[in-house]
C-alpha cells in the first residue's frame, strides 16, 4: 500500500515550537543571572540582554526556518512487498486490446472490377 508520510512535525508546529523556545529563554536567563554566570553590575545586565536578545533570535530563526523548509513536505512510501505485488498484478491481469470501435467501412461497386 502506499500512501504519503509528512513531516514529524507540521510546518505550523515548528513555528510554535520556535516561538516557545523563544519565550522560553526569558526565564532561562533570569536563572543564569540569578546563579552569577554573567559579571556583576551595569555589564552584566547588558550581557544578560544579549544572550537573551541571541537565544531569542536563534529560536526564532530555527522555527521558521524549518516551518519554510518543511512547507508541503511530504514523501511517497512505498512497502517493497506492494511494488513487488503491483508488478506481478498488472503483467498477470494484462488482457488484450478490445477490437476497433467501428467495423471498416464497405465499398458497394461503382467502379472497375480487378481482372
């Protein structure tokens, strides 16, 4: 039997799952700062901003670009057992051509005979 497999995840679904991971780093953030893993003061925070500000883009750009990616991805399965069985189907179930739709037409006299 064949049929069509999609993505693991639909486009749309990437795009959510970028969108979460994006919000997802505020509250990461705030627990490296809170732990010290940035300096002390006005340059920590500022280096806090911007590995929040980069892990939110990273997020971002990843869900959209595998929702665009993935947009109509789709691949035909086949089982090797259907193809074999297909093959094997149509040359066994092959039946001859059906003759002409219409009988050719006949020539009533009127001309010269063969001699």
């Amino acid at each position: 039997m064949s049929g069509y497999r999609l993505s693991p995840i639909r486009n749309k679904g990437w795009l959510r799952l970028g969108l979460t991971g994006a919000v997802g780093m505020i509250p990461y953030t705030a627990m490296e700062h809170a732990q010290g893993r940035f300096s002390e003061g006005a340059v920590g925070l500022q280096q806090a901003g911007e590995f929040l500000v980069g892990g939110m883009c990273v997020w971002l750009v990843i869900g959209f670009a595998m929702s665009w990616v993935l947009h109509g991805f789709a691949v035909k399965a086949h089982d090797d057992e259907d193809q074999e069985g297909s093959r094997h189907s149509s040359s066994s179930s092959h039946s001859p051509s059906p003759g002409p739709a219409r009988p050719p037409a006949v020539s009533h006299g009127g001309g010269s005979k063969p001699h």
